[in-house]
C-alpha cells in the first residue's frame, strides 16, 4: 500500500527525515510511534503530499504519489490532522460532507454519498450531534467529526495523526477498534499514537522514529525493548505481557 | 426544535430556496425606491411603469418626459453602477475571507483596491483615459491583477506560507499603493489633471452613464458566475490547506485562481465607483450570521446583498442632508465602521463570527 524509499525531508535548513525506507501491506495497522519532535508528523504528511520530500520516493497503491492528480490522491488516501481548529460555523454534518468531495461530480451530490455519511457519523457516534455547529463542540468531539469526514471519503489508506489524543477512554477505544475493524475489512490504517500501551495493543506492526530516522520497524515484541525504550526516549520502563488483552504493557519507573 | 427550523437547518434546497428569494425582493424592492427616490422623487407606481415600457413589455404613456429622462438617463445607470459594484465588492470578500479563513478579510485589506486605484489613476496621470474609455477600467484591472500577483509572488517565496504573512504583506503593498498615488497627485503637471485624479480618487457615484454600466456589467456578471461555481472548493479551504488538499482539492490552482477572479471584479469595481469600502466585509458578516458559512449559498446571497446594500448607501447619501450630496463611501463607512467594531466585539467576547 506504501512503499517509502530514501526518503529525505527538510523544512527551512533543517533536515527532519534522514533516509526513511519502509514497506506497508494492505490491511496492516502501523503504529507510529517516537519521541516529541522524532518525525512522526512530518512523515505522515509527506505520505499525504502535504509537504514535498526534498529526495526519495514515495509510492501509494504501486504507483508515485506524484503522479495522482488531487482528487485521484483523496480516492486512494484520507488524513486526519492533529490540529482540529475551526473557525467557521458550519454544522457537523456539513463538515462530514466534505469528506465526500473526490467522489463527487461536478454540481452533483448522490444518494450513495448519504447512505456512507450516515454510517460513518453513527460509527463515530457523531450522528446524534449532526445539526450542532463544529464551534459549539468539545475537542474531543471535534476530533471524532474530522475522523468521521475521513472515513466517509471512504480511501483505502487513512493516515491519522494523534486521533485519540483528546478522547477519553471510552472513545479511545471504540476509535482504534473501529479502525481495527476497518483494516480487517481490507483498509490501511497508519496512525501516530504517544500512548506506547494502546500502540502495542492495536497496532500489527509498530514504526519508531528517533531523530528523523527510522530506529525499528516491526512487530511489538520487536520494538518495545526496555533498551530501546531507555534510548529513545530515555525512560526506565518494565514492559511484561498483558494477559487480559495478551499484549505488551509499559510502566515507566 | 419546531418543524420549520429543522427544515431550514437540514433541508439545503429549501433554505437556498427562501433565502434567494428573500434576497431577490429585498433588491428589487431597493432598486425600485432607488430610482423612484431623489430631489425629484416619482411614485413607485409610475417608476415600475417606466421600466416596463423601457423594458418594451408594455406600451405606456402616462409620464412626463422629464419623468422618462430621470429616470431612463440619471437614475437608472447610477442603480445599476451601484448594484454591479455592490454585488462585485461583497462577493470579492466573500471569496477572500474562505481563502484567507479570516472573516475580517475585505478586498481593500490584501492592497488589491488600492492597486486598481493605481492604475486607474496612472490612466489619468499619462492620459491614457483621454485616448480611449476603455483604457481606465483596463488599467485598473491591470492594477488589481498586479498587486495580486505581487503579494503571491512574494508570498510563495517565503517560507513559512501562512495566512498572517499575506494579510502583513496586504498591509505592505497598500502603503506603497498610497505613497505612490501620493506622488503622482504632488507631480501632477496641470490644473485639469489634478481635478480629474482627485475627483476619481473620491469615487463615488454621482453622474455614472450607460457607458459605465456597460463597462462593468461583463466582466463583474461573467467573473460572480465563475466564483459561484467555486463554492464547495472555498468551503473545504475553510477547514484549512491539509484538509482541502487530503479531501482532493488542487489548493494552489483553486488559490490563484479565485484571487484572481477577485482580483478582476475589484478592479472593475473600482474603475468606475473608487475605492468604496466595508461593502465586502459588512454584507457578508450579515449574511452568515443568518444563514451560515456555507459558500454554495453564501456567495449568491452576497452578490444580491451587496447590491442592495450599494443601492440604499448611495440612496441615503443623496436624501440625508439634502441638497447637499454626500460620498457613498462616507455612508457605506458610517454604517460599516460601527457594525465592524460591534462584530469585533462579539467575537471577542466568544461569539463565533
């Protein structure tokens, strides 16, 4: 689905992305993770073609991102930003209605269109909020909107930047549930999570950044070492296995 | 939530229905006293007669012929100079304001006003105006055009491509525009000359003629039409460059694109009323409190707006203090300014814009 290689990225003088190569199945849910100020922003919307890497290549579904025009782009991805500020009142269902537009022709809006706004809002138990301005939200609810918009443009890639940074705990998990659903439903899922304990319970392989580079790539067990933890974000941390929900849990000493 | 305001808040047709047509009687009703309204006012009976007969719908013959002069050669090509440059100047800031994501953009704020009035004001300055008619309104196109290329230009070579360092670099270009047109007034060579800078540089609307009309009506009815079709591509740019573009929308063309559209209609705008401002912040600001930021609706209620609201200044300066005539500018400034500081306030105060 992603195919990453040499990617370099400056922005100003500074160089933020040093030689990134990396490889995602479709289906796969990535677990972006890294210390502040590690990459994990600027390499999700270099993949979204939001910033343009200096050097290297990135391919979407086997062919050059450069070469999709923007409404081909949104077909094949959606994109979640971290920062979900708003200042126009539109209602919450206008905005999900945006998430539509690469699908639709010219002056036209269809019955289809509808029917997935529908279901991706009531997925996201946005529906009961439809006819509220975006302006009178929580951040939290905001941030359930704009994942709503996402899934309602309905692409095979959905990148997603700290979508569950202002959720509580209840809707973490229905969140990052629904979009284990999704992937196991054939859709990719690349998302940045801080959280190291929801990223190693939903996430099938895990991606560290450390100072722009990629420090590990691979399955939990792989990523998640007291050592590298103790590198890379300097922590002491005890990681033992979560019977319960048979995953790694990290405790910070 | 009665019934008729949850149709109104989920129903689109039937909410652009009502509005547009709220919009159309309300301009039709200020185009009417508009022109029935003046030192020598003439029942709106009468007045709808004339259009009518003007219009070759009906054969009448119950006026007098000064009647028929005021109206058909006064009147009416000074309301429809207003309407154009009414329904250009809101729907310019309509557009602007989605670009920018600032509701307190207005077309005068990026320099692009203070542009085609240097270039409308070069036109009289080497003499081109005297050569050919057409050659002010085109120089002032060409004025508007340039400051919007200047500020992308320099916009697009800094690095940090946000929308403070647009409207800082708005504020840049018009000083310049001024210092400019300034230097132009002291250098100018004759008396005539002078007058003729200082009296444009006034604007207004006072002794517009069917040539101004023709001059404006194409370029600002075929440049609303093309911003309307832009409506849903300005609603997804007002949640930010990363969602357009991840939504699908080729930001950069949509940008250029309807600046520069903006861009013409401002310039023609100007070229035959001055530079009229708060138009493109105030018609909006009304409008979207009441039926929301949606530009699919926004836009073609502005342009309606707009028009009105240009119609009722300028009918206000001409009856307000009598017989003295009063710039249409001074009146769009005195209702503007006072609803712009109140709506500063509110939004301050926490009440979305």
């Amino acid at each position: 689905m992603i195919d990453v290689s040499n990617l370099h990225v400056t922005l100003g003088d500074k160089q933020i992305l040093k030689n990134i190569n990396f490889h995602v199945a479709p289906g796969e849910f990535i677990g972006l993770i890294g210390p502040n100020g590690s990459g994990k922003t600027t390499l999700l919307k270099t993949i979204a073609q939001l910033i343009t890497a200096k050097e290297g290549k990135i391919k979407i579904a086997g062919k050059d991102q450069k070469a999709y025009s923007h409404k081909e782009m949104a077909r094949h991805l959606s994109y979640v930003p971290q920062d979900t500020h708003i200042d126009f009142n539109f209602n919450v269902k206008e905005v999900v209605s945006m998430g539509r537009h690469a699908h639709r022709e010219f002056l036209q809006s269809n019955k289809a269109d509808e029917e997935i706004i529908k279901e991706m809002m009531l997925a996201t138990n946005t529906w009961r909020f439809r006819d509220d301005s975006i302006l009178n939200l929580s951040g939290g609810q905001r941030q359930l909107v704009f994942i709503a918009k996402a899934l309602a443009q309905d692409a095979p890639l959905i990148l997603l930047d700290e979508p569950v940074s202002a959720l509580d705990i209840y809707y973490q998990m229905h969140i990052l549930k629904l979009l284990q659903a999704l992937t196991s439903q054939g859709k990719t899922v690349v998302t940045v999570l801080h959280d190291l304990n929801l990223a190693s319970r939903f996430s099938e392989k895990l991606l560290l950044l450390q100072n722009g580079e990629v420090r590990t790539f691979g399955h939990s067990n792989e990523v998640l070492t007291e050592k590298r933890l103790k590198e890379t974000y300097h922590i002491d941390a005890k990681i033992r296995r979560d019977e319960l929900i048979d995953a790694l849990n990290v405790t910070p000493l | 939530m009665n019934k008729l305001t949850m149709r109104w808040k989920r129903n689109r047709v039937f909410k652009t229905t009502i509005t547009l047509v709220l919009m159309t009687i309300i301009l039709a009703v200020a185009f009417i006293v508009g022109v029935s309204l003046g030192p020598i006012s003439i029942p709106f009976k009468e007045t709808i007669m004339i259009f009518l007969h003007k219009l070759q719908l009906i054969n009448y013959a119950g006026f007098t012929d000064q009647q028929w002069v005021v109206i058909t050669e006064v009147r009416l090509p000074r309301v429809l100079v207003a309407s154009f440059v009414g329904a250009a100047l809101a729907v310019a800031g309509v557009a602007m304001q989605g670009l920018f994501r600032n509701p307190l953009v207005e077309p005068g704020y990026i320099g692009v006003s203070s542009g085609a009035a240097l270039g409308a004001v070069c036109a009289i300055f080497f003499g081109w105006s005297a050569i050919n008619q057409w050659l002010l309104p085109i120089s002032a196109f060409i004025g508007a055009l340039f400051a919007m290329f200047v500020i992308i230009i320099v916009w697009k070579a800094t690095n940090q491509r946000s929308i403070a360092v647009l409207l800082l670099l708005g504020i840049g270009v018009n000083s310049f525009f001024s210092a400019m047109m300034n230097v132009l007034v002291a250098t100018s060579k004759n008396e005539q000359e002078l007058r003729g800078i200082v009296f444009w540089l006034q604007g207004g609307l006072e002794a517009r003629t069917w040539e101004h009309v023709l001059i404006i009506s194409i370029p600002i009815t075929i440049g609303i039409i093309i911003l309307f079709l832009f409506g849903s591509q300005l609603n997804m740019m007002l949640l930010g460059e990363d969602h357009a573009k991840t939504s699908g929308i080729n930001t950069r063309v949509t940008r250029n694109f309807v600046l520069t559209i903006a861009a013409l209609i401002t310039g023609a705008a100007v070229a035959v009323s001055g530079i009229i401002g708060f138009i493109g912040l105030v018609v909006p600001h009304i409008l979207r409190l009441a039926i929301g930021p949606d530009h699919r609706l926004l836009l073609p209620a502005s342009a309606l707006g707009g028009a009105a609201f240009l119609i009722l200044a300028d009918l206000i300066s001409r009856m307000v203090i009598q017989p003295i005539t009063l710039q249409v500018g001074v009146v769009s400034a005195l209702i503007g300014a006072p609803l712009f500081v109140f709506l500063i306030i509110r939004a301050y105060k926490g009440v979305s814009l």
